[in-house]
C-alpha cells in the first residue's frame, strides 16, 4: 500500500515500500529486454532468406538450429536486463552455454554458405554481455571475437570482412553493456528519489513534532498560571479574575491558530512578540524577569530561532525552575547570544538530561549554524540555572 504524507501547503510526498519499487523495476528491465533482444534479430533476414531459397544445405539442421538458437537468445538477454547488475545463476551459464554450442555449430556447419552465418557469434556477444557483470562481460567480447575471427578465418573470409564483422560485433556489445549501465544509474537515481522521500518525510515528522511540544507546552503552562491566578482572585476581586479567564480565553485560541499554523509548515516566531509574550507569563507566574536587548535588530535567519528559544526557556522556568527573578539578555560579543538566566533549584547541565524542548532548541540552532548550551549554576553561590544560544549573524 502506498501512503502519503502530506508536506507545507498540501504538497504530497511519496513513501512507497521499497519492495514495490524493486519489482516494478524488474518488469520493467524485462520488457526492455524483450524489445531490445528482439530488435536485434534483424540481421537474421538475409538467412532466413537463404533457407527460403534453398542456398542452405543440409536445410533441417539450420532450420531446426535457428528455431532452437532463437528462444535461447531470448531468453538469455532478457533474463540479464531483468537486473541491470546481474550475478548469474547457474541455469543462466547452462542456457548461455547451450546458446554458444548451438550458434558457433552453426557457423561452422554453415558458415562458407549464403545468409551471413559466422554473423552468429554477433548474438552470443549480446547475450553475454546482458548476462555478465562488466569485467566478465569485456572478457566475453574477446572471447567472441576470437570465435568470429577463427571461424571466418576456416572458412576462407577475406580479412576486410572479418574487421568489418569484429567491428559490428563490439559495437554490438558495447552498445548492450551501455544500455545496461543507463538502467543501473536509472535505478540509482529511483532509489536516491525515494530514499529521499523518506527523509522528507522523518523531518516533517520531526518538525511536526517539535513544533506541537514547543508551542503547546508554552500554552499550556501559561494557561495552568492564569488558572491559578482566576482561582485566587476569584473570591477578593471577581473583576480581575473574569480579565484573567479572557486571558486564558485568548491564550487558548492563539494556541488553536498556532497549532493550524504549524501543521501547514508557515508557523514562524518574532523575537520581539516573544520577549513580549515571556515577560508577561513570567510575570503571571510571580516572577521578577528582566528583559536586556541591543539596539540593533537580529538578523531574519536567526529571529525566529531565537523566538523559540526565549518561547521554550520560559516555560522551563515557569514549569521548572522554582526561580524567584529571570534574566532575559541578548548581546553581541563578536556573535549574537542569547541568555536566560534564574535562579531557581537548576538541574542537569547534560542537554541529553532534558526533554525534547531542548533538543528541540538545539535542532533549531544547528540550522542556523547556532550552538545551545545549558549550564548549571545550583552547585555555585546564588544558584540556577542559564540557557545560552550563540550564533554567527551569516547562517
């Protein structure tokens, strides 16, 4: 069963099993096979023609050796392009071999007679080249040649028309290991097409994923806050409490439209409406934040980035921390660096330690050429803990 994966804005990306793709290819090199093994047999009309004349003599053994050569010719040809980098079995050796018994007993029976007989070994070159592997296959064309050269040679062909025969018969051969070769690199590009689809589609998934924990559980933990405000300010100030459940209201529908937003693959952050956003939760959740910035603007590669890390280090303080003050600084010392800072109960500077937030972050970053590092501040005087993003201002 082939399954879709929808990507951005509606665009399908394949994700076929790999099995079906093999199989198809296969019919297909067979079919290529037939067509081309079948083409070939043109050369075969002038001596048919001279059976059909009675130029042929004895005229049953060439009769009844064509009919058999034929089949086989066939057979083998398609059989080595129903895999363009074949590894022989051993009926296929039995058959090829069969095949040059019966064409070379051919041109040798027939050979000083009218229809081109020695043009047989012509045949056993484009078999043998559609069934061996490349360095096998150059062997095989001498080898045929020699075949070619020595039986022309008993039967009195003058040298021109042995070179001429030799030429047409490498030529032959060349031409099949070409055509064999395209359908191997026609198969690579596939294969390179699909595994490629695959990939699209583990990194929309990842993205996906990342997406929905970093702005659902900024969300959430901003909606658990405001709860617990409306719940304290319910009885002594119902004013206030009734603006706090319209913030939860909005912050809910925000969520809904972010999440819609993700799911098409255009969700970006703005670092300034993220600051905004993280000092206002931080405040709800009682903690003093301080928010440093620069004059100057963040690059656009790296704003959004940035966005998610002030988004995600937030909700680790508000969730987390236990922090009385935050700490909010963006500079540029030589690159841009991002600081959160609290000084709550910290935890482990090991960023493997941490949920997919954080690894979350650190994807991001890398994408930007950026770099996350955590670091924990419980074991020194005044405790907490600091998340740093630096990055290049050329990503």
């Amino acid at each position: 069963m082939i399954g879709l994966f929808t990507r951005g804005a509606g665009t399908a990306v394949p994700y076929p099993p790999s099995g079906v793709d093999e199989q198809t290819a296969h019919r297909r090199g067979m079919r290529r096979g037939v067509v081309f093994a079948a083409i070939w047999l043109w050369p075969l009309v002038p001596t048919f023609r001279a059976i059909l004349e009675g130029h042929v003599h004895p005229v049953l053994f060439a009769v009844l050796g064509l009919i058999a050569f034929i089949p086989l010719y066939l057979t083998v040809v398609v059989r080595g392009f129903g895999d363009p980098d074949p590894v022989p079995k051993p009926r296929d050796h039995v058959m090829l071999g069969l095949l040059t018994v019966l064409g070379l007993a051919l041109a040798l029976a027939y050979g000083a007679q009218p229809g081109g007989w020695t043009g047989l070994t012509l045949y056993l070159a484009a078999a043998g080249a559609a069934l061996y592997p490349t360095p096998w296959a150059h062997l095989w064309l001498v080898g045929c040649v020699a075949a070619l050269v020595g039986v022309g040679h008993l039967h009195g062909q003058h040298w021109s028309d042995l070179g001429d025969n030799a030429f047409n018969l490498v030529m032959a051969g060349a031409l099949v290991l070409v055509v064999r070769r395209l359908m191997r690199l026609v198969r690579e590009l596939r294969t390179t097409r699909d595994q490629l689809a695959h990939a699209a589609v583990e990194q929309e998934r990842l993205r996906f994923a990342r997406d929905l924990h970093d702005l659902l559980g900024h969300s959430l933990s901003v909606i658990v806050v405001k709860a617990e405000v409306v719940r304290r300010l319910a009885e002594r100030d119902p004013a206030a409490a009734a603006r706090e459940a319209g913030d939860i209201e909005q912050i809910g529908r925000t969520a809904l439209t972010e999440v819609r937003q993700a799911i098409t693959g255009y969700r970006t952050r703005a670092f300034t409406a993220e600051l905004a956003g993280a000092g206002a939760a931080l405040a709800d959740a009682g903690i003093d934040t301080t928010v440093k910035t620069t004059e100057e603007a963040l690059p656009p590669q790296l704003d959004d980035a940035f966005a998610w890390v002030v988004r995600e280090a937030a909700t680790n303080v508000i969730r987390h921390s236990g922090a009385g003050t935050c700490v909010i600084a963006l500079s540029r010392p030589g690159q841009w660096q991002l600081e959160v800072r609290d000084d709550g109960r910290g935890g482990s500077a090991d960023p493997t330690a941490h949920g997919n937030g954080l690894r979350g972050l650190a994807e991001r970053l890398a994408l930007v050429g950026g770099v996350l590092a955590v670091i924990d501040l419980s074991t020194s005087h005044g405790g907490g803990f600091v998340l740093r993003a630096t990055a290049p201002e050329a990503a």
